[in-house]
C-alpha cells in the first residue's frame, strides 16, 4: 500500500509539472496535439500505478519526451506556416457577412440544430441577428452579431468614460494578498485607512475589492 501512495504521488507531481510546462488552458481550448499529448499523458501515467511491477521511470520518460515534444512543436509551428497548416489549421467561416455557408456545416459535420444550440448558448435567437460565425482552430465557435442588435456603447452616443479595469482582491477571507495590493498601486497605510473609514478590522473581512478608479467592495464575514 505505501508503494502505491509512494507511486502515485510521484506520478502526480511529474503530471503537474509537465502539464504546467505546456502551459494553463481548459480541454475546450487545447488544440489536437495538445489533446493527444493529454490523453497519452493519463494513459501513461496510469501504467505504473496499477501495476507495481512496472518500473516507474518507465512512465516518466515517456510523459517527459511527450511534453518535450509537445513544446518543441509547438515552438516550430509558430515559425512554418505548413507546419500551423498542418497541426492547428485555420478558422472557417460558418456565417459569412450575413449567409449560411452549408457546405462549410457538412464539411465539419456540423448539424443546424447544433448551431442553433451554440447560438442560443451565445443569446442569440435567430441566424438574423448574425453577421459572423466563425468555428475556430480549437472547435469554439465565435460570434460577431450585426450592428442593428449590438448594445449601445458610450462611443456610440458620444460619451467618455473612465476605464474601470479589474477588481484587484486586497483582502481575501481576513488575509491581506500583498500582490494584489501592489497591482492596484496600494499600500498598507492607504489600506488602514480604508478599513478605518469602513469601521472594520482585517479579521472582520470575507472580500475587500477595489479597482482601478477607486471603486471599492467590502463584504464582512457577519454577512455572509
């Protein structure tokens, strides 16, 4: 039993680092080879722990050579178009300036109900309202609707704004993340003031936000 814990956790530690090598995306936005890689990197990794009789380096080499192959090519592809041709390929236009293109739907075996329930998953009711619909490399679609059913905007109407950028967490569950603090161009003398202006101290806070015009967010553990 200890060997196999032993085992396990030695393989988890090599999995997360190959994968952080290959860098932080969801399974909807791998690309093929990225998927492969995973898929062989689960299977590999699952050899040595169900079987104690096979060596365990005989799991590391090959996820090591995969994710050294993975980051190799993927290094190529960025400098040979055929090689981007070949392993990513390119967007398709499923709607172009307004009009369904069917041959493009059966080419990628794509069915009008399917579609539709992207559209809808999008709040889009109608092929009406869509000006671009664009199947990307990853098998996501994007959606550029028409002008007539997009939102106003403050440069449509001729009105400036202030950009607000993100939240930046400053305390989070009564600790203070001294890097968001940095990020939002705070100090701790400008956070005790405002945790005095708020009447509260650090242990009494769930999640203290402020943005980048000064907006702020204080929600108290008694709150929630």
């Amino acid at each position: 039993m200890t060997t196999i814990f032993v085992r396990t956790l030695i393989t988890y530690i090599v999995l997360i680092f190959a994968i952080r090598i290959m860098g932080k995306r969801q399974v909807g936005q791998l690309e093929v080879s990225e998927l492969v890689t995973t898929f062989l990197l689960s299977e590999l990794a699952s050899f040595p722990i169900t079987d104690d009789g096979i060596p365990l380096l005989f799991s590391i080499v090959p996820i090591l050579t995969l994710v050294a192959i993975e980051v190799i090519g993927a290094y190529a592809v960025t400098k040979s178009n055929m090689l981007k041709k070949i392993f990513i390929g390119h967007p398709t236009m499923i709607i172009c300036k307004g009009k369904l293109d069917t041959k493009e739907l059966e080419r990628n075996r794509i069915t009008v109900e399917e579609l539709f329930s992207q559209l809808r998953m999008k709040s889009i009711v109608s092929l009406d309202e869509v000006e671009y619909a664009i199947l990307e490399q990853n098998g996501q679609l994007s959606v550029i609707t028409k002008s007539k059913v997009q939102p106003l905007s403050p440069v449509d109407v001729d009105v400036e704004v202030k950009e607000k950028g993100i939240a930046h967490a400053i305390i989070i569950d009564g600790s203070i993340n001294e890097q968001n603090l940095s990020v939002a161009g705070k100090n701790r003398a400008w956070l005790e003031k405002r945790l005095k202006a708020h009447g509260c101290m650090i242990d009494d806070i769930f999640i203290f936000t402020v943005n980048d015009i000064g907006d702020e967010t204080l929600i108290k553990r008694a709150d929630i």
